[in-house]
C-alpha cells in the first residue's frame, strides 16, 4: 500500500472514530446517561415552544431546549416522587396552538410545570433531582456551552484563544502569557 493510500485510510479512519464518539456525533445536542438528545428534537422543541407561547417564553433558544431536555426526566420523577405527577394530558392542554406536539415538547412543558410545582412546594424534592443530575454523565455538544445544574441554564465556555482570556496558545498548544502590545508580555496580577 503506498503512503497516499496509507494516509487517507488513517484519516478516514479518524475522521470515523471522531464522528462516532461523544457529542462529535452528527444531530446529537447531548447525552445524559446513554439517553441522546438529538439538535433536531431541540429545534422542534423550540420551534413549538415558541410558536405556542409566543413572547410568554422570553428569549427561548435552542440551548434552553436543550437544557429542559436534559433536565425533564429529573424532574418529572421529582414531582411524581413528591406527590405532584404532572401528566402528559396536562402537558398537551397546555400546547393550544399545537395540534401534534412532538414527544419532547410534552415533555418539556412537563418538566417546567414540575419545576414550578417542586419550587412551591417541595424545594427539598427539586434539591434530591438536582443532585441526580450532578450525579449523571452529562455531556454537551460545545456548540450550545457547558451545562449548569446549578442554574438548570447553558453557560458559553469561552476557549482560551478568544481575546481577552489572558493566555494565547502556543503553536504547540502550550498557554504563553498574552502580550501587552509592545511586545512585552503582561506580568499575572496577584489574586487577593
């Protein structure tokens, strides 16, 4: 086999592997326990969300749908597990201006009734959800940020190559202090 030939095989052997592992995957948004949250369910859950509660939902993305979907079963089973099951009947009388919601916009809608239901009554049953959450292995496609329990919100990650995040990768990766435009570079201010 020639070198060419060798080459290409190992990068598509690469380029295999890479699409095949994690959130690297084609369509997935993220997982949660094995459970995949595909882009496309988040773009109808948005799409129907707002469609249905127009400017009810505030600035309500792609990434909110996300996060409500990595939240949902949390807390469904939360309110269930406290007393307060909040059906799916519920969830589709809430979605009037959707004929046929899809599966995750009810769930969505039933994860946000359990959220408002568990903070008015049983903070302590929304504390155990969040803690299974912390629990889970939760990863996120980079394009929608990193997941915070703590909020139940997408935060951005800002990587290190942006300006303004004090350190400029080296061309072989390693962080080097930014320079302070004259070419000097810029002394690290104590923390205190």
């Amino acid at each position: 086999m020639s070198k060419s030939k060798r080459a290409a095989a190992l990068a598509l052997a690469l380029g295999s592997a890479l699409a095949l592992s994690g959130c690297g995957g084609t369509n997935v948004a993220a997982s949660v326990d094995g459970r995949v949250i595909t882009e496309d369910s988040a773009r109808i859950v948005t799409e129907q969300i707002r469609k249905n509660f127009g400017e009810n939902v505030g600035d309500f993305q792609t990434p909110s749908a996300v996060s409500y979907l990595i939240m949902a079963p949390f807390m469904i089973d939360a309110a269930a597990e406290a007393g307060i099951p909040v059906s799916e009947q519920e969830a589709r009388a809430a979605l009037t201006e959707i004929s046929d919601p899809a599966p995750e916009t009810i769930e969505v809608v039933r994860a946000n009734a359990a959220i408002g239901a568990l903070q008015q009554t049983h903070p302590e049953a929304l504390q155990k959800a969040s803690e299974k959450m912390a629990a889970a292995k939760i990863s996120v496609n980079p394009r929608y940020g990193a997941f915070d329990i703590a909020t139940g919100q997408m935060s951005a990650k800002t990587p290190n190559w942006i300006a303004g995040s004090g350190q400029e990768p080296a061309a072989d990766g390693s962080q080097e202090p930014a320079t302070d435009g004259s070419g000097g570079t810029q002394e690290p201010t104590p923390a205190g």
